[in-house]
C-alpha cells in the first residue's frame, strides 16, 4: 500500500491511499511523485499520483492550491486551455434512442 501523495505535498499526517488521481498541477512535490504524466498544459502537468479519499474531494472542491483535477486531457490549437476529449458517438452509448 501507498501514502497519498497530496499529503506528502501538504506535509500533513500520511494517510494510506487507496486509489490514484489524474491531476494538473507545477507542484514540485506532486511531479516527483508521479506515477505517470499523460501530458503538458502549458507550465502545469497531467500527472497521476496516489491519493486518498479526503484529499481526492479537496482537489475536486478546489482547496488545494495550485491543484486541481485532470478532467481534460487535450489542449487543441487556437484555444487557452483545454478542451474536454470527446468519444466517437459509436462508444457514447449502445442505446438507439
């Protein structure tokens, strides 16, 4: 089992993670604990770290600064940030309707 690494960042009380997080961050702490980088948003990460519970929904509700949650992973051209990946309409749903 792992520590969460927002809670090394924080350097509060460790606490077991029991999970990972997709986050956008330039916190140095956080980019050395990486277990992956799915990619670059500008000077920030996608970095994906282990994590528990009460930090996953403190980065969700946004107080952790310089934190927050990786819900878009693509930056298209022409843009200031980025942009949701949308799946085919084929993999939206299997209903006919």
């Amino acid at each position: 089992m792992s520590f969460c690494a927002i809670c090394m960042h924080l350097e509060v009380p460790l606490r077991q993670a029991t999970g990972t997080v997709g986050l956008i961050t330039s916190a140095r702490v956080l980019l050395d604990l990486q277990l992956d980088r799915v990619g670059e948003v500008g000077d920030e990460s996608h970095v994906i770290v282990h994590a528990c519970p009460e930090h996953v929904v403190d980065v969700y509700r946004g107080r952790i600064a310089g934190v927050r949650m990786a819900w878009r992973l693509a930056e298209p051209t022409g843009t200031d940030g980025p942009m949701a990946i949308r799946q085919s309409r084929a993999a939206e749903s299997s209903s006919r309707a």
